[in-house]
C-alpha cells in the first residue's frame, strides 16, 4: 500500500503574488518558507544561490516569510523591510542583502541597504515605521502554519514537504531523483 503523503503537500500553491525567481515552467519548484535571521536558512542561501547557477532556468525558487520571532528579535523587521523593498520593486535584491548581512539587521542597517539599493528612503522609512507590509508577512506565516512548517528554513520541492538537512550535495541528489514538474503556479 502506498505510503500517504498528504500531510507533506504544499496546501498554497504559487501565485503571482508570491516572490519567485526562475520561470513558471521550470522543471523543479523549491518553495522556501524562511526566516532572515535563522541561521540555517543563511546556510541554505547560500546553497540556493549555487543550485541556481547549476540548474539554471530548470529551478524556479519561491520566499515565503515565516519570521520565528521569539527567538530572531530582528526577522520580522527584517521582513517587512522586504516586503518595503519589494514595493520598490527590489525584493531579491533586498533579500540578498538581508542573508549577506544576518548580523546587521537593525532598523540602522535596514535603512541603509534601503539606500544602498537606491530606494526612496523615505517611503521606506514611513512603511516600516507604520508597518504598512506586516499583513503580508503574517499571511506567509499562517499558510506556513497551515502547511506544517514548525521551524525554518521549511522547504517544498514540486509541492512535497522536504524534512531534514539541506546542504548542496543532497539537494542536488533529490533534484536528479525527482521527476520534473508542469506549471505549478495559479492566477487565483
């Protein structure tokens, strides 16, 4: 008898409004429900940028918030300011700075990545300060929540939870292992 899998299935489908880097029909999916100041998830950043360059256009990456704020003071600012950056339409690179510098999360220093990326600071400044992108970090968190995520970095690949360690070698072998995949995305 087939083993059931469907407690490890990705509820929440990638939509348009989720940040995506790679192209809908890519081969493999790899879903990331991560936290800016978790240790492990700056590992897996890392490795994520070299599965890219490898992979190319056969990966396609998804970030969904999942700021474990009780013991990461900085990751949910660190979110939002994200989110602040990607209405700048700057997510990623935003993103890329926040891995890079995981020590430097501070309101100080999310302000002068905002003017390192050429932002309107000031916008940036009002939207953190009101915290104008909280809902949408919030919303990540609950679908993580809802698709079982308990601790980060949570990963899907092709919609299937991934448990365990995730350094270059093994992810490249559960790539190789997995079949490719259709479009996984909706226009809900």
């Amino acid at each position: 008898m087939p083993e059931d899998t469907s407690d490890l299935q990705l509820l929440n489908p990638v939509h348009e409004w989720d940040h995506i880097r790679g192209p809908a029909d890519s081969a493999f999916t790899l879903v990331e429900y991560g936290d800016y100041q978790c240790p492990d998830c700056g590992s897996l950043f890392g490795t994520l940028q070299a599965l890219q360059q490898e992979f190319g256009t056969r990966l396609r990456l998804v970030y969904r918030h999942y700021p474990l704020s009780g013991i990461h003071k900085h990751a949910q600012m660190a979110a939002e300011a994200a989110e602040a950056a990607g209405a700048q339409g700057r997510f990623w690179k935003m993103h890329d700075l926040l891995f890079e510098n995981q020590d430097a999360l501070e309101r100080k220093h999310l302000l002068r990545y905002a003017e390192q990326l050429e932002l309107d600071v000031d916008r940036f400044r009002r939207e953190l300060k009101q915290e104008s992108h909280l809902e949408r970090v919030r919303q990540d968190f609950i679908a993580g929540v809802q698709n079982g995520v308990n601790g980060t970095p949570g990963l899907f690949l092709n919609g299937v939870r991934q448990p365990g360690a995730f350094n270059q070698r093994d992810l490249i072998t559960l790539l190789e292992a997995m079949p490719s995949q259709g479009p996984q995305s909706t226009s809900a």
